[in-house]
C-alpha cells in the first residue's frame, strides 16, 4: 500500500484539498505553504548526529554512560554546573529563564528563580562566594550571592558583545561568545586575556557551554554532537568527546534541541550532560586525559 505523500498528511492534518476546481491553485498553494511550514516547524535530528563520529585527527574518546537523571524538558539548557553536591542550571529564551537549584539525584528542582520578562539567560559559573549568569546579548551578568541565591544584593557586572557560556579556573572566569575565542576574566570581570580555540589548525568556532578542569576547558559546539577538550592554556583542541551515543538514547525531537550542558563532580569523578529541552541527564565517565 503506497504511503501517504507529504501533501496527503498535510490535506488529513488541516482539512484541505489540492483536487480541482475553482480556486484550486489558492487551494495548492495553501497546501505547499501549510506543508513548509509543517517541515520547517519541525526539522529532525541529522542522522550523523547519531551514528557518525565527527571527522578529526584529534584523539577521539566516548563517555560511558553511568545512569540517567530526570531533566526537565521545558528547560531551554544554557549553562550547567556542579557545586557542593548540588547541580544549577541556567536556563534560557525570554520570559522562560530561570536559574535552578537541582538535586542531582531526582532531578528535581529544589530552588528557582524566574528573570524578569525581557531578560535571556545563559552560562553560570562559581568563582568564590558567589555565582554569576550571564545574558545573551543585555551585556549584564546577575550575582547571585552564596549560599542565600540572593540576586539583588550584588551589583551586575558589564561586559561588551555576546554571552554563550562561562565557567572558572578557580582565579577567572572563563566565557565564550559563540566565537572560536575564549575571553578570560578576573573576579571583578575584567578582560585579561583571550585564547583562539583551533582544532586539527583550525578555528573551533561555535564554543558555548563550558566547564574547567585541570588545565582543560570542555566547551559544547553549538549544533554539534560532540565537546571538545581545550588546552586552557594553549587553546589546541586536544580531544573530541564524542556524545552521539547520548544522543541515539535522548532522541531530541528537533535539530534545535542541541547537546549543551556540562557539569563535572569532582570528587565521583562523574560528568552530567544534557542538551536544550532533552528530558535526561546522562551521568557518565570520561576517560582522563594523558598527562
Ligand atoms: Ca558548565
């Protein structure tokens, strides 16, 4: 039995015909337009993202997953961390941003804050007695102060351009800007210096959320399936950890829902990873790079 063409779904979904008559050409067009409109409301997952490892010479690792974590699917995922036992993420889109305070046991939020109506948020980081969240393009970062979550009793930072990700390396902040730059910055986020990001010798643009650990940044590609690991130092991507394999269990129901997020527990030794809107959290291992 022949299957349903693109047309026939889009006649059943909106009650419309493309048969003759008079008006059938607005009837036609109607159809096409309804049917663009469909697909493009709606674009899948590549099917590289599931199954192919991204082309690179640089050594390629995979985490192993360990377990999986409730995410709510609802979070529009910009920023993630892992600090004294408890996750934060930072979620994004105006008038759906928050900051949470998630048990990373059940997923769950124990503590949320809703930013105000026009604001879009993005990376967190903790450096010190507070936690900083940046915004996509307001130039200001929010302050959180520790442990309370009190937001207003800090004055924001200012910063010039764009605001992707963030993190720290225990003296600076570490951001990205979804250019292939990182932009370190010190406790009063002034600029110190900024690190070009090559992978195999060439520009690793798109760096967005990032997380810090023993010399390396791991920076998610925005609209890729993988993370790369960057020398903080020199810049040289010296690793790709390929994430398809999380991608083949979460089956993101759009190109949109992209890998973003990265968090490391110390102490477990354990990586949580999620992407924007995936109702799971992978808890995995990571080989440890060669020192
Ligand atoms: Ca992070």
């Amino acid at each position: 039995m022949r299957t349903g063409s693109a047309a026939d779904l889009t006649r059943r979904m909106f009650g419309v015909s493309a048969g003759g008559g008079r008006g059938m050409r607005g009837r036609r067009r109607f159809v096409l337009s309804a049917a663009v409109l469909l697909f493009a409301a709606a674009r899948p997952v590549p099917a590289q993202w599931l199954h192919a490892a991204p082309g690179n010479s640089a050594v390629t690792v995979r985490p192993q997953i360990v377990r999986t974590v409730p995410h709510d699917p609802s979070a529009f995922t910009q920023g993630l961390l892992f600090h004294d036992g408890l996750l934060y993420e930072s979620t994004g889109l105006v008038g759906k941003s928050s900051l949470r305070r998630i048990d990373p046991r059940s997923g769950e939020a124990l503590w949320k804050n809703n930013l105000r109506g026009g604001e879009f948020a993005e990376g967190i980081a903790i450096l010190g007695h507070e936690l900083v969240q940046l915004t996509w393009k307001g130039g200001t970062a929010i302050r959180y102060e520790l442990p309370t979550l009190r937001g207003d009793a800090l004055p924001p930072f200012h910063y010039k351009g764009e605001g992707w990700g963030l993190t720290n390396d225990a003296t600076h902040f570490i951001m990205s800007n979804g250019s292939d730059s990182l932009y370190f910055r010190d406790k009063r986020f002034e600029p110190v210096r900024a690190v070009a990001v090559t992978r195999n010798g060439r520009p690793q643009k798109h760096l967005n959320e990032l997380e810090y650990t023993r010399g390396y940044v791991y920076a998610n590609v925005w609209y890729q399936n993988f993370i790369v690991e960057i020398s903080a130092e020199s810049g040289t991507v010296k690793r790709v950890i390929d994430c398809a394999g999380l991608l083949r269990a979460e089956r993101p129901l759009t190109v949109d829902n992209v890998l973003n997020g990265i968090a490391y527990d110390e102490r477990e030794d354990e990586w949580y990873l999620t992407g924007k809107n995936w109702k799971s959290i992978f808890v995995v291992k990571i080989p440890k790079p060669s020192p």
